[in-house]
C-alpha cells in the first residue's frame, strides 16, 4: 500500500506539464562577461569552484560574491582560512569595499549550517569555502539531502583539485549535481554551465579595483 501511495505522489508529467513549470528566480549577474559564461542561471541548486592551490578559486568566488550581492543577500563562510589577514587581502585584491553588503563568517558546522538558512530573511546565496573542511560531516548521500532542504537558494561549493578532478568522493558527487562547474587554473576559469547560452572561458584580471576584472570566451 505504501508503495502504491509513493507511487502517486510521484505521477509522471506530461510534456505540457514540464513546459508549464514555472521558473524559478533568475539570478542578476551584473558583470557582462560572468554572465556570458554563467548563462540564464536560476538562484538554486550548486555550483562548484575547484582547482589546484594558489590557482584562484577563492579570487573568482569572491568576485563572484561581489557581483551578486548587488541584488541578493550575500553569505561567504571561509571556513579553511578563516578571516585572517591573508584572506582579508584577497577581498581587497578582488575589489571588495568595506561598504558591499556581504556577511562573512568562518567554520560553521554543516548541519547548523543548514538549520540557518533554512531561517527566512537569511541569504539566498551561500558561498562555502571549502568542501575539504566538511569532508568528515557530509557522506554523498547527505550532500543531495541538504542541497534539497534548501531548494530555493544557491549553494557555491569551493573544493581543492586532485590530478585534474576534484578533491575527495563529496566534492566528486557535488560536480555531478552541479549547474555550474568551474575548474580554475593560473587565474583562469573553465566554466561547464547547464544553462542556456552558458560555458566559456573566464580569465582573472590581476589588476582589479572596485569593477571585477573579468575576460570571457566562448568555447
């Protein structure tokens, strides 16, 4: 009986169904080249940032950060480097203005992570740097479920690089599911995007100030 229930619930649609869905909130990327390889992108689901140390993740993903806390609440929680003075510079080398309206934190466990923003008038956008830290608290199959439980938001995973994948079985899973994949090298970001109009090629502009220096290609 239960499985018959089950089955009910979960009643295939019909292809006017599945072209009636409605979309759901589309992200406002301001940045004319991080939208050209970005796509039309929803706020929802993940993203993945990954690459060998001192390549750039963490220099895209705060530049990212910047550019969507423009129109949306903004969360960054630097839990493998902290918000020490190393890090600090990086914002500042990213363009990052004692004024942008982005809240910061350090390691927070992933459960009370989860538990916090399920809260409304929490952010929409939660940027967390790394997956490494949490290999220990999140199996594959956890990962999915916590992604679920905030359906309505945008997880940005940064993970570190093993022989030109990412780093650990968690991190693996996480680029399976991702709408957004991007691999960094020498300042360079490969981007695999799920959405209309997505993928490319984006280059770090070394020499940044308040704009976000980014180039774009189309592959």
């Amino acid at each position: 009986m239960e499985n018959t229930e089950n089955r009910k619930k979960t009643r295939s649609k019909t292809t006017r169904n599945v072209f009636d869905k409605k979309d759901g909130v589309k992200l406002k990327i301001i940045n004319p080249a991080l939208r050209k390889v970005i796509g039309d992108a929803e706020r929802c689901g993940a993203w993945l940032i990954y690459g060998s140390e001192k390549q750039g993740k963490t220099q895209l993903a705060l530049r990212i950060a910047k550019d969507l806390s423009l129109n949306d609440r903004v969360m960054y929680i630097s839990a493998e480097e902290g918000l020490d003075y190393s890090f600090r510079a990086n914002m500042k080398r990213a363009g990052i203005l004692s004024g942008d309206k982005i809240l910061w934190d350090e390691y927070i466990p992933f459960d009370e992570l989860i538990e916090r923003f399920k809260k409304p008038r929490t952010a929409n956008i939660i940027i967390i740097d790394n997956l490494t830290v949490y290999e220990d608290e999140i199996s594959k199959k956890i990962l999915k479920q916590k992604i679920d439980e905030l359906a309505n938001k945008l997880i940005i995973f940064i993970a570190h690089e093993d022989r030109g994948v990412p780093f650990n079985a968690v991190a693996r899973m996480a680029a399976k599911w991702a709408k957004v994949t991007i691999r960094v090298k020498g300042l360079t970001g490969f981007v695999i995007s799920r959405y209309p109009n997505g993928g490319g090629i984006i280059s770090i502009d070394g020499e940044t100030s308040e704009r976000m220096g980014f180039i774009a290609d189309k592959v």
